[in-house]
C-alpha cells in the first residue's frame, strides 16, 4: 500500500481555505513574533508538539528536533506531542519515536485516535466501516464490530457507520464506493485524522480530512472531526499534565495554520508556527496568514 502522495503546499493551502467555514472559529490574532524557539519557549510551562513538519518528516527527525527536547527538559519544562495520527496504534507511534531518537512517555503523548476512540465510547454499539491499511494492526480499533473498506460495494452498504482512519491504500475508487453508500443511506462519519495533507519524505500525502471534506461536498453528509483543530484532543491532552495549568502557560508548536495553529488558539494556548519543514514550506508565510486570518504568536523556521 502507498501514501496518496502528490498535493503542492498551495493546493493543500487553497483547499483549508475551501473549507475553513466547516472548522473552528477564532480571532484572527495580532503580528506574530520571530525569534530563537528557545528562548521563546522559557516563557511558558508546557511545550507541545505537532509530529508531522516539526518533530519529523514521514520516517526521518528534523535536524536537531531531539536536542530541543533534550534541552527544554534540562530546563524544567514540560514537554508532550498532540498529533492528528490516526492510522496506527500508540505503540507504533512510541516505537517509532524511540527510533528517531526522541524519549517520550506514553503520557506525553495525545493522539486524535484516542480522542476518536473517547467519542465512540459514548456512541451504541454499530457496525462500522473503516478507512485504513487492511495490513495495519487495528489495534483497539478491534473490539468494535469493524470492516476494512475495500473494493466490494456491498459492504458498505451494509455498515452503520464510518471511521476515516489512516488514508494509506486508500483509491479514487474506494472513495467513489463511500460516497455512492452515503448517498443512497446518510450515516455517521468519524473521521479520526482532520489533516488535509502531511509531510512526507517525498512530498504530502493526503489524509483522512482530505477525503472528508471531498464526501461532505459531494453528499451533503457532515463528518464528525476528532483531532486538531477541534477542542477533545487538547482537553485529553491538558488533562495528561497538570488542569490547573493556565492555558497561557501553554505553548502550542506546529506547521500547519488551520490545525496546529487554529486549534492552539481556540484552546487558549500561545501558539508558535514553524515554517521550515512542513505544510507551507515554499509558501510565503505572512500572505498564508493574511489570507487564513490566522495569526500564530510566534512564527520560527524550526525548532
């Protein structure tokens, strides 16, 4: 199976703005400051890290990613990563971390597939169609009555509900079977990755929020968002540290205006936007954040 690797950083850009009526609402901020990450990062208490453009890129760590969190834990900071990974399970992401050198807990750790596993607990039990890797382990994605979506149309038809997990394999084809299912019999769409896009070693793979947004215009049918920029992934996030931090105190880090940066902002977060590695890269910055009417604190090449 392959990424759906081949969208340019300004037609990802263009399609957030396409869709920016379907996100969160925030004030578009003042002029955002620039500077040294670290020295803008000894202001606050918490750290925390998009993956995807500021940790990493695809399976390779950002050129002195580690010793930046190496050296806010010297400092007294706490530090933890809010990822809208979806595909696979917590322990596949640990490990790959470990891999490239970083050390972070579990606990540091907060995924949109934990805030989307959050959100089902409180659903009925139904059957549920799910975009991903039928070569992924589903993890516990396995207790739920679950079909991999595949090329056979009957199945989904047959199922309650939809999970738009990891995009990894995912066809034209197959997204044409969903959308035909949806509008013969609206349903309930959980999409557990609100991503557009996501930098990888050879350009930007489109996600689980890509096709999302392509079902929402062709069926009329709203998916429920579990990530960022929505609020759940933030609170279960918080929650892991300490909730009589003021959020403030709080300093969100990403790539990515209209999740990381748009999501930081309406949790009540500082936010820095870094530019070097990931969704803008080769974009000019301050015409993105005019256009987005978004405005991060603090904008950094890396970190």
């Amino acid at each position: 199976m392959t990424q759906n690797i081949g969208v340019d950083p300004q037609s990802a850009f263009a399609r957030y703005l396409q869709v920016a009526d379907r996100l969160p609402r925030t004030a578009a901020g003042g002029l955002a400051e620039t500077g040294m990450f670290t020295d803008i990062a000894a202001r606050f208490d918490l750290i925390l890290f998009d993956a995807y453009g500021v940790l990493n890129v695809g399976e390779t760590a950002i050129p002195g990613a580690t010793d930046t969190i190496a050296a806010l834990r010297a400092a007294g900071k706490a530090v933890g990563v809010v990822s809208n990974s979806a595909a696979y399970p917590k322990a596949h992401m640990m490990a790959r971390y470990a891999r490239l050198g970083f050390d972070f807990s579990a606990s540091e750790v907060t995924t949109s597939r934990e805030a989307l596993t959050a959100h089902i607990a409180g659903l009925p039990p139904c059957r549920w169609g799910v975009m991903i890797n039928p070569a992924v382990d589903l993890g516990e994605l396995a207790t739920l009555n679950t079909t991999v979506l595949g090329d056979d149309a009957e199945s989904y038809d047959a199922q309650d509900g939809f999970l738009l997990v990891g995009a990894d394999g995912w066809t034209d084809r197959r997204q044409t079977l969903l959308e035909a299912s949806l509008k013969r019999g609206p349903r309930p769409v959980l999409v557990g990755n609100p991503d557009l896009v996501a930098p990888r070693e050879t350009g930007l793979s489109r996600e689980p929020g890509w096709f999302a947004h392509r079902l929402a215009d062709r069926t009329g049918v709203m998916p429920v968002f579990l990530g960022k920029p929505f609020g759940q992934v933030f609170d279960i996030a918080l929650g892991r540290f300490n909730r009589a931090l003021r959020p403030e105190r709080v300093l969100m880090v990403g790539d990515t205006l209209h999740t990381d940066i748009l999501g930081g902002a309406q949790a009540g977060f500082a936010t820095a936007l870094v530019t070097g590695y990931g969704a803008l890269t080769g974009l000019d910055v301050t015409d993105a954040i005019a256009q987005a009417g978004l405005s991060p604190d603090f904008i950094v090449p890396n970190i």
